[in-house]
C-alpha cells in the first residue's frame, strides 16, 4: 500500500510541476482580441500583389477595422467559431470561406484560409504581430 501511495504522490507532483508559457494560449476568443491592434503580412500566390501588409484593429468583441497595403481602411464585422475566424462578406481579402485560426499567443496570430485546397496556390496566410 505504502508504494502505491508513493507512486501517486510521485505522479501528482510531476503534474503540479508541469507549466505552461503565460504567453501560449489554447484558443483566441472575441475577449481577448477587444481594443487590441495587430500588424504583420498576408500572403496567397493567386493575389494580384502575393505579399501585402495588413493591419487590423479589433474595436469591440464584434467589430474592427482593416488596412490592407494600397487600400483605404475599411469596417469589419468578424466572429470566433472554435478555431475559426469568419469576417463579413464585404471585408475585401478576408471573406469567403472561414479563416482557420493555426496558432496564436498573447502576442502572434497565424491565419490559414483555404488550407486543404488541392489548388496550393488558393492558400492564404496571414500572419500578425500585436501592435503595443
């Protein structure tokens, strides 16, 4: 009995030890996105321009702002699904088919749009950066 015992308290402090980067975080939700800004790259090959920069500005748990390189900012409206982000069908590069959120920190978010497309030049990325 005393080694099972032992064997248990082994294991559960092995597990108390175990930590975890303050910085990853397992799923981006409306909350975490409010008031914040983001810059970095977009990229997809049947773009007429393949690498464009891209901000976006997330006013409220609802609504943002986008600047794409080359165009006037415009007003999105966006929701989180699990690991989905889905702009509306007016935010021009961001509509269509939903955004796969594939990573993201308190600090990065990486994008993926059209990921299983047999057609690789369909893929869009982007990647962003949080603006402090």
């Amino acid at each position: 009995m005393k080694e099972l015992f032992g064997i248990l308290i082994l294991f559960l402090s092995a597990i108390s030890f175990t930590s975890c980067d303050k910085d990853d975080i397992n799923e981006l939700t409306p909350e975490a996105l409010y008031q914040t800004s983001w810059r970095g790259t977009g990229h997809c090959e049947v773009w007429t321009v393949k690498d464009r920069n891209i901000g976006i500005q997330f006013i409220d748990t609802k609504k943002g702002k986008v600047n794409w390189q080359n165009y006037d900012e415009f007003d999105i409206t966006y929701k989180i699904e699990g690991k989905y982000i889905i702009f509306n069908d007016i935010a021009f590069q961001l509509a269509g088919a939903p955004w796969v959120i594939k990573s993201y920190t308190k600090t990065h978010i990486t994008l993926i749009q059209n990921e299983s497309s047999p057609d690789k030049e369909k893929i869009a990325t982007i990647e962003l950066d949080i603006v402090n």
